[in-house]
C-alpha cells in the first residue's frame, strides 16, 4: 500500500471565485488496497471547470484544482488491484469513487449513485476534498478507471464530452444505420455527436443560431446538413423529418420548434442544462415523442466507446495548450472560441511550484 509524502502533488487551483488558477502543491489520498495511482499526462477543459473555480453554483472549496477529462500511466496499485498494473495507459472520467453497493453500481451506472464522489470538489473517502487532473498525479477507485490503451492520449475529452454524447446515443438506439440525426449545438460535445453520429451510419443535420458554423460542420465534421434554427422557412422544411435529436446546447432556447422536427415516435435527448425547459404538450403528444435527459456514463459503456473510437478512428478535435495558458483558455471556453476543446499537456508543462 502507498502513503503520501507531504505535499508531493502539484497542479494549478483556483483559490476564490475569481477562477483564476496558479501553481499550487498539496497531498493526495493514501493509496488504499482497491485503489489506483497514475500519473497524469494530458486532462482536457471542460465548461464545469469555469462553473467551479468560479463558484457559479455557490458550492466551490478552496483551493480548487479542477479537471475531470483525465488521461494518464498507472505509477501504483492497491494490494487487492488484479485489472490494472504499472504502466497502463487509462482514463478517469467525472467520477472517482461510489458507494459500489446500490442498483446504480451494480448496473455500471456509478454516475447515478446518490454517494458518488467527483473528481474534483467532493468528499473523498478519507474526507478530504477531491482535487482534479490539473495536477501531477490522482489517486482513483479502481471501479472508476477505464483502459485507454487503443486511443491517443490527446483523446482526453472523450472522458467527459464523449461519453456524455455516446451514453445516450448508444441507449436510445441512435447507432441505427439509416436513420437520421440532429444535433443542437456544435461545441466539444456536439461537434462529437457529429461523428458519432456518422460512424454509426445516420443521416446528420447539424442545428446551429450561427451561419459560421456551416463551413466547417459540412466540410470539417461530414455533417450532411446544416440548418439555421432561427431561420422559419428552413426549420418548417425539416419538421417531421428526424429519428433522433440531441440537444448539446446549455444556453436557453425555446423546445417546442425542435420537437416539430421529431418523427412520430421520435427521441429528443438533453445533455446541457438550460435553466428551464418548456413546451407544449402538443409537442410530445401529438406525435408520440420522447424528451429524456442524460450526464456522462459508466465505466463499462466508457470503455466500450474507447473501443468504438478506437476501430472508428474518432478523436475529438482539439487545441493543446501548456498549464501556463489555462486562465486564457478558460476564459477562451467562456467566449466559445475553442474547436473544440482545449487538452492540457500537464507532462509537458506542469512544473512543482
């Protein structure tokens, strides 16, 4: 079993709501028998970051280390660890410990668990509070650890923007060849259902309120079509028109002229947060149709998408930066002006304060 030795972890953290991050070293959890420890190579940027540092739930603690897009090579292993050895390649997604004995857990579904602990900003099993991947090193449950070896390190987003698309994709049956898609939004998440969405044989029409948006998810992305949503004449054409919607969208915006575009019996899936959803009844009723939510996903459906983009050569688009440039980029995050997603190289750059 490891024990910890002082303050031997180094990230960045925020230290009060301002959200801005600077070098910062502190302790990590002992390494308990079930327990995996890597060192982490690459962590990607993800909006809940900026939410976090910047206490925009009101339920920051700091010091705040954020980062939930974690790929790393196992240093150590618990004593009882028989799935991983030194020298993996894996990946930890928002979740690093459960309660591993309700329904949730046992149907892989640890996300759900009313005690699951998060990888940052929670209430970790010796009661400290979590610290996230910008850092050096994490110490996870070893139920929350997901092989990575068939994917590219830079892949770090799929841990969280990947499998918060795959999840529900996969569960509602949007990997039916033939069938058609639309997707709302086109930032880290939507830009990945994008190409789920055409690895798995359906007919992809990309929702955007920007017109700039055009070029690149016809040319870059291979959607077959782009639609203006603010525009009437172009949302009346397309009603009645998708199998499936997902809605990666997190800004408010009305529902009820998406829903028109469903199928009779159509699937409309939500995975931003909108501060409200509404619409009338007319809506679902009429046609039959089904709203549904969903968050990220457990390990084994995480692995099971690892696989997929694996044999599909699916890798969210990204722009690398070193630990230096975090501040900008959150703020970057904040003025959408990322494709698609920031990926720190914390082996390259973080250095111990």
């Amino acid at each position: 079993m490891g024990t910890q030795n002082g303050e031997d972890c180094f990230g960045w953290a925020a230290r009060d709501d301002s959200g801005i991050l600077s070098p910062y070293s502190f302790s990590r959890r002992v390494l308990g028998p079930d327990d995996v420890s890597l060192r982490i190579t690459h962590c990607g940027v993800c909006y809940a970051d900026v939410i976090w540092t910047r206490n925009k739930l009101g339920n920051s603690i700091y010091p705040l280390v954020p980062g939930h897009e974690i790929v790393g090579i196992v240093k150590e292993i618990g004593s009882n660890v028989k799935t991983f050895k030194p020298n993996d390649h894996v990946g930890v997604g928002t979740v690093v410990n459960s309660c591993r004995q309700c329904e949730c857990c046992d149907g892989g579904l640890e996300v759900y668990c009313s005690q699951n602990v998060h990888t940052f900003n929670s209430i970790d099993a010796d009661g400290t509070i979590t610290k996230g991947g910008y850092s050096s090193y994490i110490v996870v449950h070893e139920r929350q650890v997901a092989p990575n070896d068939p994917i590219s390190s830079l892949a770090a987003p799929l841990l969280c923007a990947g499998i918060t698309v795959y999840n529900p994709m996969v569960r509602h049956k949007m990997n039916q060849p033939g069938k058609s898609l639309g997707v709302i939004g086109l930032g880290g998440l939507g830009h990945l259902a994008v190409k789920f969405g055409k690895a798995f044989g359906l007919k992809v029409t990309v929702l955007s309120t920007s017109l700039s948006k055009k070029d690149e998810s016809l040319s870059l992305l291979g959607a077959d079509r782009f639609v203006v949503s603010s525009d009437k004449e172009q949302m009346k054409a397309l009603e009645n028109s998708l199998d499936f919607i997902i809605d990666t969208a997190s800004g408010d915006h009305p529902f009820d002229p998406y829903m028109s575009l469903l199928k009779v019996h159509g699937v409309f899936v939500l995975v931003g947060f909108p501060s409200e959803i509404k619409l009338s009844p007319i809506s679902l009723n009429l046609g039959g149709r089904t709203i549904t939510g969903s968050i990220t996903g457990g390990v084994p459906v995480t692995k099971e998408m690892i696989d997929f983009c694996a044999a599909n050569k699916i890798y969210p688009n990204v722009e690398i930066i070193g630990i230096e440039s975090i501040n900008e980029a959150l703020q970057r995050v904040v003025d959408k002006d990322v494709k698609y997603r920031f990926v720190i190289d914390i082996e390259s750059s973080l250095k111990k304060p």
